[in-house]
C-alpha cells in the first residue's frame, strides 16, 4: 500500500517557516498517540532527527504506525479569529472532538 498524506500550501509555507533553512535541518513531525477525547490524538512537534520508522514529506515526517491512521489525510494551517493551527482532515476518522486535535477510528 502507498502512504500518502496530502499538504495544502498553508501548510506547508508554515512548516518550512517552522523548520527553518536547510542548515537548520530539523522536520515537522506528525504522530498520532493514543488518548484524547476519542480516542487517538495529533500530535505536532519539531524534530531534528529522521528515525528508520519514519517517512519524509518535504519538511515533515510521519512514523509508520501513525501513518497507518493518518493515509489518505490533506494537513492544512488555518487562521481563524481565535488563533492559528494545524488542522488534519483524516478519512480514516469516524468521529473527532471539537478541537479537531482528538479522533476515533
């Protein structure tokens, strides 16, 4: 099966601001933890290493497991009113909270 998660250009304009040059040499990474109002949750952090597990979008790296729930997913960045986020529209999820960061399966 082929992994794909799609990002818009919001996205990735804020990740490569995020990840900063090339010398720089850190990553955006997406990971999916168990827990959350439903279950699994997003998880955004910075990285500044690429581990064997894991697989490289530009500037962004998804882990294997995490990429299981998170295949055929668009990761947009949204500014709204009441601030700034990342936000995943995932296909694999049947239900999510209201703060979009928490997901069932």
């Amino acid at each position: 099966m082929i992994e794909k998660v799609t990002f818009t250009n919001n996205a990735e304009n804020q990740i490569n601001k995020i990840t900063g040059d090339a010398k720089n040499k850190s990553f955006f990474r997406i990971s999916v933890k168990g827990g959350g109002c439903s279950g699994f949750k997003y998880n955004f952090s910075i990285d500044n290493k690429i581990n064997d597990n894991d697989v490289k979008f530009n500037n962004a790296v998804i882990d294997k497991d995490s990429l299981k729930l998170l295949n055929g997913s668009i990761v947009d960045f949204k500014s709204q009113m009441i601030g700034e986020s990342f936000v995943i529209e995932n296909p694999k999820a049947k239900s999510s909270c209201g703060c979009g960061l928490s997901f069932s399966a």
